[in-house]
C-alpha cells in the first residue's frame, strides 16, 4: 500500500516539477532580457499586413467531424487496455468478445466513411 | 532612455544571480547532508534516524528521484539541438555548425546565451496567462513520459502498472499545449496552425494507441518495467513488425515532423502556432520538439526492441543503460533521416493517411496479432513449451509473424484495389472534361 502510494507521490511531485523546470528558463530571461515594448514592436504579426478583423473566426466544420470519430476511438481504446492486459490468462471467448468490440467500432468508422465524414474539402 | 535603463537592466541582473545562487546552494547543502551521512541505500530511514522529520525524510528520496529523472532529458536536449543540426547539414550537403568551441558542441550554449538576452515580445491582444503556460506546458508533457521510462534492470523513476495508459494521457498534453499557444496569440497564422493540430496530433494518437495496445498484449502486462522484462526471449520487433512501424510513423506524426509538419509549415503558416512566440518561450517549444523525438525513439527501444537488454545487463546496470542509450539512437537517427529526406503532406492527405490506411491497418493488425498469440499459446500448451530463452519464443515469433505476413497481404492487395478505383474514377473525369471542353 505504501508502495503504491510513493509511486504516485513520485508522480505527483514529477507534475508540479515538470512544468517549473522549463519556467525556470524563461523567469530567469524575464529578468535579464531587455524590456522596451512598443506599439508596433506589439503588434500581431500577420507578415507585415495589418491584422483585419477578429481572430476566433468560425472555423471548418470538419474539424468538429473528427473530434468526434477521434473520440469514439479514444473511449475504445480505453475499454482495449484491460483486454490486451488479462489476454493471456482469458480463453478463447475473450478473443472473440473482444473481436465484437472491435467490429462495432471499425463498423461505425466505415459508416463514417461511406458518410463521405472522411473527405477534407 | 538608454541610460534610464541600464541600471534598472543590472538590478533585474542582479537578482538572477542572488536566485540561481541560493538555489545551487541549497543543492549542495541538501546533497552535502546526505553524503555526509553517507546511507545512500536506504535514504529515508537513514534521515529519520539522524534526526529528521520522517514525512520530509520520505519526501527527500522521491524529490531528488524526480529530479534527477527529469533533469537528464533536459540535458540530453542540449546535446541533440547539435546533433540534429550537424546531421541535417551532412544530409543537405553543408557543414552545420562548426566555430564555437570542438566540431561547434559548445554551440547549443552558445545559442541559449543568445536567447537568454532576446526580449520577450507578447502581442497586444493576448490571452496572457495562457499564452505564458503553453511553453513550460509543451517540455513538461514530454518530460512526464521519463518518469516511467525504465532505465536499467533496476533504475527507473516509477513502475506504474498503467505505464502504457499513462504514456498516452501524459502525452496528449503536447496537444493541449499546442492548442493553447495558437489560440491564446491572437494570431491568424497562429490559430490556423493550433486547428491543425487538433486534426493531427488527434487522429494519429489512435494509431499510435493501437500500436501500442500490440506489447501490452504481447507482454500481458501494461508496465513499462514489464513490457521491457518481457522481452528477454525475443524482441517485440520481430514478433509484430507491423505494430512497429505503425507506432513509429505515428509517433513522427505526433511530434509534428516532416513528412507531418504542417503544424507549423514554415511555407505557409510562416512557423504555425508559435509565430508570435519569441526569446526563451519560443525556444521552449523547441526544446520540447527536440526531446520529444529522442523521447519516442527510447519509446520505440523500449516497447520494440527490448530496452535495457542486452549481455550482462543484469549484472552491469550501466551497461543496460548504454544498450537502451543504442537503441533510442538508432530510432533516433531514422527519425531524422526521415524527417530530413521527405517532402511535406498536404492536410488532405494526412488525413486520408491516418484515417483510410493506418487505422483501418491498426485495426485488423490487433486483431490478427490477438488470434495468433492465442494460437501460439494453444500451441505451445499443447507441446509443453515455456517461454524462457531465444528458442523456446521461436514457435510464438513464427505464429505472429504468419499474422503479420496476413495483414501485409490483406492490406496490399486492398490498397492495390483502392488505387485502381482512383485510377478508374480520375479515367473518367478526364474522359468527360474533354467531352464538354470539346
């Protein structure tokens, strides 16, 4: 039980270090790097044009299309982690469970794609 | 102005120099306490018993634990920015850096000198508590994944029994990271190259998980530590190839690099997501890239081609640790090959990549590998056989490779008839603007 709790404690402290490691760096150039901001030094740079308009702009529908495939496959692949794992140990119904599985999702890909949700244009 | 600045420019000088100090400092008087108490073996009850508080006494093992394993990537890194840079210029046919100091190694220092006097520039109209995290955020999702890294037979940060899913929650931050820089600058270029990334480093994180869904299947056991341990007998490599390669060009797309550098295709995106980024932030971002490539060449020796192990690597620790150090080189450097001899893919046909080829080929690869190792377990059940050394796996490496040969013809033969289709389909087209252009 220790154990296991100093195995995330490792974890834990590894995520609060692991981003002030590289902060490090960049405090230590904020306080020796020259500091003189200008209007134009500040300006957005859109190659030397002038920026028109909002920036969150719409954007292509598309993107929302495979965020949601990449999603179905996302929440597969957590449910395919313990199958791989216990693999060994299950008979030859787990292979085929997990067979159904992965046909009702490779099924809901091709469905997609035969939904032309696939094509970019 | 000039002169109003310069003593406010040594002040801020100053200051650096009193915090760099007191934090050398205290690393030495931390380190000079342990090994004068000389008890490296059990660190934590040594302390107790030389009268420390036991919470922080337990707490000081895992700290110099988590920085010791998060520092040697960061130096790794300084070592590949020379690395990568002399090795593009000799595949471009240039001499890449040679001045400062043998060969030009000192120039990574060089350049982090330079950086480090490059004012940090931040765009009038952005988001800036975001637009400041994404940087430390990019390094730090690379840096996550060394925590379970297995070093040695016996060094290694942690052996979390969910190594695999942790790789890959960890390493979706970079995503995250992305996403934050592009949108948080306020920058056309920027968000449009965030918006790719979404689609890519998205879409290929699925191949990449059912690749690596094969070792833990392989190796019944989802641990780093195990999955390496596992492969005393026979490297993975050589039981599912396919799994292999489709986990290696799907790590290449996840770093975005060429061929997948769209994110930030500096022909047109100007550098995507992290133009408006400069001084150290933007070499943050680099320096994430950078180690992610030597990150998931490690990945590939340690899920494919058996990590640590090598003659006498138990016996030599050191030695394991230089066996492993070979192999993520050679993934490595293929990674570089690659990335320095392709040309870039469009959007469309990332997408068709990812989507109509590698996971359909992810897919039916899991699956065959699934049916054939439970063909080789009924086999080798059948005939008695344990798998403990190179012979006794031979019977399991020539069932699985029977898979592989399967899927590589299912998907040759597949492919070869989607392309006559094209070929068919692009026939006509032709055929019909000529009618009408006639």
């Amino acid at each position: 039980m220790t154990n296991v709790l100093n195995e995330w404690a490792f974890i834990g402290v590894f995520f609060l270090l692991a981003p002030l490691l590289p902060s490090l760096p960049i405090a230590i150039a904020a306080l020796i790097s020259p500091r003189k901001p200008n209007a134009i030094k500040q300006a957005t740079y859109e190659c030397g044009l002038e920026t028109v308009g909002d920036t969150w702009v719409q954007f292509k529908v598309q993107y929302y299309v495979f965020g949601l495939i990449f999603l179905v496959f996302d929440v597969e692949m957590v449910f395919l982690f313990p199958w791989a794992l216990a693999y060994q140990q299950l008979d030859f119904f787990a292979f085929a469970a997990g067979l159904l599985f992965i046909f009702l999702l490779t099924d809901a890909l091709f469905y997609a794609w035969g939904k032309n949700a696939l094509e970019w244009s | 102005m000039e002169s109003r600045s310069t003593p406010n420019q040594f002040l801020r000088l100053g200051i650096t120099l009193v915090i760099l100090a007191v934090i050398g400092g205290g690393l030495i008087a931390l380190l000079n306490g342990i090994t004068g108490q000389a008890c490296l073996n059990n660190l934590s009850s040594c302390l107790t018993n030389n009268g420390w508080n036991p919470g922080i006494a337990g707490f000081v093992p895992i700290l110099l634990g988590v920085l010791g394993v998060a520092t040697f990537p960061l130096l790794v890194t300084i070592l590949l920015i020379w690395v990568e840079r002399k090795f593009a210029a000799r595949i471009q046919d240039r001499i890449g850096p040679n001045r400062v100091g043998p060969f030009g190694l000192i120039q990574p220092l060089a350049d982090v000198l330079k950086l480090l006097t490059k004012e940090d520039i931040t765009p009038t109209g952005a988001d800036k508590p975001i637009y400041n995290l994404a940087p430390p955020f990019m390094v730090a999702s690379v840096l996550l994944i060394w925590a379970v890294v297995p070093f040695t037979p016996y060094h290694y940060g942690v052996d979390l029994e969910i190594g695999a899913i942790y790789f890959v929650a960890v390493a979706s931050i970079a995503t995250l990271a992305v996403i934050m820089g592009g949108w948080a600058s306020n920058n056309k270029y920027a968000l449009l190259g965030a918006f790719r990334t979404v689609a890519l480093l998205v879409s290929y994180e699925i191949p990449l998980a059912m690749a690596l869904l094969v070792p833990v299947l392989l190796a019944g056991s989802m641990s780093m530590v195990g999955i390496v341990e596992a492969q005393g007998a026979m490297w993975f490599m050589f039981m599912a190839p396919i799994a292999t390669l489709l986990f290696f060009i799907s790590s290449q797309a996840e770093v975005g690099r060429a061929p997948f550098d769209l994110i930030e295709a500096e022909s047109e995106l100007i550098a995507g997501f992290n133009i408006e980024y400069s001084g150290m932030k933007f070499a943050m971002f680099f320096a994430g890239e950078f180690m992610h490539v030597f990150t998931n060449g490690v990945l590939m020796a340690i899920l494919f081609t058996g990590g640590w192990w090598g003659p006498f690597a138990y016996e030599a620790p050191l030695l394991g640790f230089f066996y492993l150090m070979i192999k993520s080189s050679f993934w490595y450097f293929i990674s570089l090959w690659v990335r320095n001899s392709l040309p870039r893919f469009r959007v469309d046909q990332v997408m068709n990549l990812n989507w109509k080829i590698l996971v359909p080929i992810s897919i039916l690869n899991l699956i065959m590998m699934a049916l054939m190792l439970r063909i080789a377990l009924g086999f080798e059940q059948s005939a008695g056989i344990v798998v403990t050394d190179f012979f006794s796996a031979l019977p399991r490496t020539g069932f699985l490779l029977i898979g592989n040969v399967v899927v590589l013809v299912v998907v040759w033969l597949w492919l070869g008839r989607q392309g006559r289709q094209q070929r068919q389909l692009e026939e006509m087209n032709r055929f019909s603007v000529t009618a009408t252009g006639d």
